[in-house]
C-alpha cells in the first residue's frame, strides 16, 4: 500500500510541477526558488533510472508511392571498339545447272565471195566436187544421183543399196587405194554461216563392198530447236590423202 501511495503521489506530483513550471516562470524569483527545492525532493522519491529496453519489431512497409517524373536523357557515351572479325564460314554447296538456252534463228546467207586464182597441183590420192541437182529414188528406198561428179580425181560414182536414208552417197576408189584403211575428209560446199554437214561413214554399210560413203544432213531451227534431216540435194567435197 505505501508503494502504491508513493507513486500515486509521484504522478500527481509530475503534473502539478509542469503547471508550477509555467507560473513560476513569470512569479518572483523567491517563489521560482522554493518550487525548485520542491521538486528535487520529490525527484528523490522516484528512485534510480531503469535500463533502455530492447527495441520493438520493425512495422509493415508502407506502399510504394507513385513513380517521379521521367529525368531528362543523359548525353550518349563513346563508341566502344570494334570487335574482332568473325571466322570464314564454309562455302555453300554449288547450285543445279540452269536449263540451255534455246538456239536462236539462223542469220540470212551472206554472199559468195569472188574465186580465187586457182593453187598448185595437190598430193591427194583421190578428190571429187558433188553437186548434186535431182535424186532418183526407184525403186523406193533406193536413191541415187543423176548428176556426175566435177574436179574428181580417181574416184567414180558407186552404187547405194536399197533402204539406205535420202542423202547417202557411194564412191569408187581407183586401183591402188584401198577403201577400207582411206581416210576420207568431206565438206559442205556454200555459204560459210550453214548448218548442213557431209558426213564420212567408215565401213560404208549403205554401199556395195570396197566402196566408201558419205551421207549429207540438212539442219534449221525450228521453234527454237535444232532439227537434223538426211538430205541428197546439198553440195559437197571430200578428199583422200
């Protein structure tokens, strides 16, 4: 119970001191003395000071405020060095082949030059110039030329077996050639940009034996392509060395 009464009037002490501070302060200095004196005694009575507690838990974050205003934009840094150059990558498979083109028409025949002055006697064992102006064909399948041979040299007109192809032409060797170890060399005669051809066929199946031939083939541009045809109206020229 003294306890008690004791910090009764402790509390009733506090608060009276507080007002007693304020009416001091503008009181005589004598009163403000014994005030003073007052209140050391009952300081006395409250006894020693505790120690400071442990501090209390850490409050719940408040919420985020809103977001500032968006700062002005800074000045652009330094270029930074360049960076090493890559390894060389594999080189890509090749492509398909694109499709050939289509052959173009032929240009118009340019016109024969003059003659020249005719050349010294040659070494060729055998030559002859065909230019051939009908071929009859009797029976069917068996064509032969009506026109005889020009500039020929040991060679004379042979015979074409039957079914043998339009433009197929057959010659006689004089004695002393042999027609199965002769070369024989043939040209088209006529304008330089042709695209017919004499063609030597070794063996000669289309002729009589020891005979040699030769077959001529007529090509043009048709739509865009090549077409070949066996032909017996077109000049030619062959030599044996």
């Amino acid at each position: 119970m003294g306890v008690a009464l004791v910090a009764l009037f402790v509390a009733l002490g506090g608060t009276g001191y507080a007002a007693s501070r304020v009416v001091i302060s503008s009181s005589h200095p004598a009163t403000a003395a014994r005030h003073q004196s007052g209140h050391a005694a009952r300081k006395s009575l409250q006894g020693p000071r505790g120690e400071t507690g442990p501090r209390g838990p850490q409050g719940v974050q408040g919420q985020t405020g809103p977001q500032g205003p968006l700062g002005p934009q800074g000045q652009a840094g330094p270029a930074g060095p360049a960076g090493q150059t890559g390894a060389q990558g594999q080189t890509g498979a090749v492509g398909p082949q694109g499709a050939q083109g289509q052959i173009g028409p032929a240009g118009p025949a340019g016109q024969m030059g003059a003659q020249g002055p005719q050349g010294v006697p040659g070494t060729a064992r055998a030559y002859a110039f065909v230019e051939p102006n009908e071929v009859v064909c009797e029976p069917i399948g068996h064509c032969a030329p009506t026109t005889p041979l020009a500039m020929t040299h040991n060679v004379s007109l042979g015979t074409v077996l039957a079914g043998a192809p339009a433009g197929t032409w057959c010659f006689v060797l004089d004695e002393g050639i042999e027609s199965s170890t002769a070369t024989v060399v043939a040209s088209v005669e006529g304008a330089p940009e042709s695209l017919d051809s004499a063609q030597w066929v070794a063996g000669a199946p289309d002729c009589s034996p020891n005979q040699i031939e030769i077959q001529t083939v007529k090509r043009t541009v048709q739509s865009g392509s090549l077409v070949s045809e066996h032909n017996g109206d077109i000049p030619f020229s062959f030599v044996i060395p």
